[in-house]
C-alpha cells in the first residue's frame, strides 16, 4: 500500500459548536482528525467512544478539555497531549488568545 495525501479542502469538515472540525482519515483501526477553535470559543460535548481511546494533541493555542464524569478540567498548551479514555465525555473551550488547533485520534475505529 501507498500513502495517501490529503490537503485541509479534501478533509470531511463538520461544526460542532463553535468547533471546526476536520477528519482526514478514518479506517477500521484508527481515526485522524483536526479541529480549530477561535479564541473565547467552545466545541460541542463530546459524550466519548465506547471501546476507542481518543488523544488529543495541543498543536496551537490554549484551551481546556472537560470531562463530566469526573467534573474536571484539564489545561492543554502547545506541545501537550492528553489520553481520553473509552466511554469518557469530552468538550473543548480555548481560554487562548489566539486560534486553538488541536489534532485528535481514536483507535480502534469509535
């Protein structure tokens, strides 16, 4: 198999909430995708995937991650990642000043 090259206009782009949301690629074994938020912003609540772990990674920005279950907050900055559990709900909001972007996978297949 080859690689395949996709430019951000090819991605299945979608909101939620104010959240931009671009995937690039999905599979059986694993979904790609990036998401922009501007600053001041929110995403939709996420209410998680049953049986696929989700890492967020900080490209850009500043921006919290909230998980409901547990009624917590975790900051992101540029360079940070951070490892969602299966079944956990999730929502973004940038608290940056600048555009937030964020790359996101989830493996297996959610």
């Amino acid at each position: 198999m080859r690689g395949v090259i996709k430019s951000e206009r090819e991605a299945q782009t979608s909101l939620e909430g104010e959240e931009l949301c671009r995937l690039y690629y999905q599979t059986e074994k694993i979904t790609f995708g990036v998401s922009k938020l501007k600053p001041g912003t929110t995403g939709d609540l996420d209410s998680g995937h049953k049986d696929a772990d989700e890492v967020f990674y900080c490209m850009r920005g500043n921006v919290l991650c909230y998980f409901p279950e547990d009624d917590h907050y975790y900051e992101l900055r540029e360079g940070d990642a951070l490892l969602i559990p299966p079944e956990t709900g999730h929502k973004l909001f940038n608290i940056g000043d600048e555009e937030a972007v964020i790359s996101w996978s989830c493996a297996p297949k959610p």
